[in-house]
C-alpha cells in the first residue's frame, strides 16, 4: 500500500472553529491524504514520514474553508441589471433573461462564480439553480463538472418552478417545468451525482425556488421525494414583505406556517433569507432544527431587510452564510459577507452585541458546514476531519498593523489568499487559481454574458 502523503503548515496564527474556539498565536497543522492529522500551538512534531511539502506560513492565519450555503451560479451572466428594484421587480426583469440559459451559458457561468469564491477562501459551495429552460441541456451536469473541474466541494440544491406567469407566478411559462417532469428530474440528477461518502466532493439536495414559484403540490411531492431518497431540502423562504403579502393571500398563512404545512421545516432543511421572522416563526425553526442560510449582502441590495441573526443563534437554529446570486450581489465573494454579516446586525436592535468578530467566523465556517450537513466532515480544523483550510496573508500593508488576525480577516480589507485547500489537495496559490486559468474564465464569460444579453433582445 502506498504511504500517505503529509503537508506540513508551521508558524501560523490558526482559528480553528471548534467547539471551544480554540486558538493558536503561532502553531503547525499536519495534513496527511485528504484529512487533517494534527494541530496545535509551537511547531510540528519531530520525524513525520513522507513529507511532500513543507510550507512556512509565517504572517498568515490559517482558517477552515469557507462554505457558502446559497448561491445561483448561473447570475454570473446577468450581474449589474436592474440595480435599483426590489426582489419582485428584480425577477420580473431578469426572467425574460435566465428563461434563454443553455448549457454552454450555466457551464460558463459556474465557472465563474466558483473561480471568483475559491480565490477568496471558499472551499465548499452550495449552488441553487432552479432555471431548466425547455431544451436547455444537461444544465445539473454543467454545474457539476464545474465544480469538479475547479476542485470545490459542492452541494448541487436542485431546484425547480412551476408557477408560470398563467398561473399568477413570475416566470414565463416556458421558463417552468410541469410538476412530473421536475421530480423525475431531480430524482435522476440525485442518482446520478449524489455521494453519501465522508470525503464526497458532491452532494445534491431538493430545491424548489420559493413559495410564489412553486405550486403546494411541488412544495410537498418535492419534501417526500428528497426524505425517500435521504437528501437535504433547501428552498428560498421569508425573504421579502411582499412574500409575505403574497402568502397571507394565497394561503392564508404566514411563510412559516405555510413551510411547515408543506413539509418543509426540519432538521434536513436549510432556507435562503429568512428575513422577515416573529418570534413564533424563529421558535418553529428552532424546535424543528430547520438551518438558514444568511445573505446579508444580497438581502441590503434588494431592500429585503435585516435577518434576526443574533435571534436565530440565541435560539439555537443553524445559520451560515451565502453570496445568493451574483445578480443581487456582484462581487461574488463569501469573504466580505463576514464583514457585511456583523456590521448588518449591528444595525439591528441588538447593537454592538448582536455579533463577534468570531461569531461572524464561525457562521461563514462552522455554521455553513451544518447547515450543509455537512458538520462531522468540515466547518472546523480538527483531527480527523478534511483538508479544507484556508491560509490568509496578514502582514501585508492591509493588515499588518492589526494585532487581533480573526478581527484582521472579518473587519479589515479582505485578506489575499496564499493558500486553500481542499481534501488536502491545494487549488488556490499565492491569491490565483491552480486548477484553472482565471483570464480565459474572464473571456468565456464575458462572450457568455453577450451571446445571452443578444439572445434576450431578439425576444
Ligand atoms: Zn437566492
């Protein structure tokens, strides 16, 4: 049998998320295969075999990688539209748009959106695309190969709309899919790409887009299928006064108990927004388990609100972080949602205590991987989980000066990346891409980006 193969990580200031937040002004991690074999304050053991690499990390913080629990990769071709509506008016002008994706575009698109993140420390993402257009492609296997092409951990929510606009919905009608053809989908696209393994690069999860998207009977046919195969439910939820408005109307509930009647609270469940929430509404996520997914950026671009994220935590519900997608938020990263997280909730009721500087780690880290399910593998530097960490520069003029390095990575500029990893395997060196090459990314992109905007003209 072949020798594992060890990387050793010295003289680094290390946070490793775990449950007593324990950290390291300076210390070493040994990585050996895909997992990490041991950490801690000084330096790395004496006569470790089968060292391939040795890396001296001095000036950097080393971090779990970061996981991003929602996002629509496929926005990377429609970003900078439509820049001062609200979410309803937002959809209603970008669906004549996303109804024209086709395989080359979401392939393109994914691509892009995982570069951007990778490079900023992500090192597992969670990818919401519920736009299968009528003779689009093979758009799941698109998003999958991306991921795998890019070396990033990935959760496929495979998403779905059937509420065109005949019925009262937003979409076009050819932009949605009947009730029977998007089960049967999604259940062949959990066959074929699902992987239950410890270090599985790809998982996938049931995803109906939203409650004013997606019929009731969706809504639950969705919950029974994703609980007969064993896979996470994920779904947009309580983003938006409207959405509220919308299902007091039609359903003569609240979006909470309207979830709940469909199936749709739980501990296999995690939901995008949950924005505007009472106290009865964070009680039921609480009691159920049901995770959230935080999207602070994109919730400030869309005028969506202020989640109650210290409420939520107080209560005991799982909460990470999410980009949401790059068409209410450009800038794609995950990094900047540590920031935006904690100066969002400061701005809340709860001031100055409404979030740490390492609570606002742990959500983007630790939260994230539960949120995912995904808690005994990642989210935490810890024996015996993956190799997936992050190793930040922080003696460069940004952040020299700062002596506290988690309050350098969460409140400075945002860090450059020397190094992540991911099942120990290094795919960001030194701020680029090792496992792509980010200009031709930029080109394929934009020609994307044009052939789509030409094609929407057209009508
Ligand atoms: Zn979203």
């Amino acid at each position: 049998m072949e020798a594992v193969r060890r990387t050793v990580i010295e003289n680094c200031a290390i946070a490793t998320v775990d449950a007593e937040d324990t950290e390291h002004a300076s210390g070493y991690l040994v990585l050996a295969g895909r997992r990490i074999e041991s950490l801690g304050g000084g330096r790395a053991p004496e006569g470790l075999e089968n060292v391939v690499h040795r890396i001296d990390a001095t000036g950097h913080l080393a971090t779990p990688g970061l996981v991003n629990t929602h996002h629509h990769f496929y926005q990377w071709l429609t970003r900078g539209l439509a820049t001062d509506r609200n979410l309803f008016d937002w959809l209603v002008a970008l669906y004549p748009a996303w109804a024209r994706l086709d395989e080359p575009m979401v392939h393109a698109a994914a691509r892009g959106s995982l570069a951007m993140m990778a490079r900023g420390g992500v090192t597992t993402a969670a990818d919401h695309h519920y736009v299968f257009p009528r003779g689009s492609g093979d758009l799941s296997g698109a998003l999958v190969h991306a991921a795998r092409d890019l070396g990033v951990r990935f959760t496929l929510a495979r998403g779905s709309m059937d509420r065109g606009e005949k019925d009262g919905g937003l979409p076009p009608d050819f932009a949605v899919e009947t009730i029977e053809d998007a089960l049967a989908a999604t259940e062949e696209t959990v066959r074929q790409h699902h992987d239950t393994s410890f270090d599985a690069m790809t998982r996938v999860a049931v995803a109906p887009c939203s409650p004013f998207s997606v019929s009731t009977e969706l809504m639950r046919r969705s919950a029974e299928l994703a609980r007969g195969l064993g896979v996470r439910l994920h779904t947009h939820g309580s983003e938006t006064v409207e959405e509220e408005k919308f299902c007091h109307e039609r359903f003569g509930m609240g979006p909470t108990d309207y979830f709940e009647s469909t199936g749709w609270l739980g501990e296999d469940v995690w939901m995008a927004h949950c924005v505007h929430l009472d106290d009865s509404d964070i009680a039921a996520l609480a009691r159920t388990g049901t995770g959230v997914a935080h999207c602070p950026s994109s919730n400030a671009r869309l005028a969506a609100g202020i989640a109650r994220v210290p409420d939520l935590l107080a209560a005991g519900v799982p909460v990470g972080l999410g980009v949401d997608g790059t068409a209410s938020n450009e800038s794609g990263e995950l990094h900047t949602e540590l920031r935006n997280a904690l100066l969002v909730a400061r701005l809340g009721p709860h001031r100055e205590t409404a979030l740490t500087v390492r609570r606002a780690l742990r959500l983007g880290t630790h939260g994230g991987a539960r949120v995912l399910g995904r808690e005994a593998e990642i989210g935490s530097l810890e024996p015996g989980k993956l190799a997936d960490l992050v190793l930040w520069r922080m003696d460069t003029l940004a952040h020299a000066s700062i002596a506290d390095p988690v309050a350098a990575l969460v409140l400075g500029a945002p860090a450059p990346v020397t190094a992540s990893f991911v099942n120990g395997r290094r795919i960001v060196e030194d701020g680029r891409l090792r496992t792509a090459d980010e200009d031709e990314i930029a080109r394929t992109t934009r020609a994307q980006a044009r052939r789509l905007a030409e094609i929407t003209a057209r009508g």
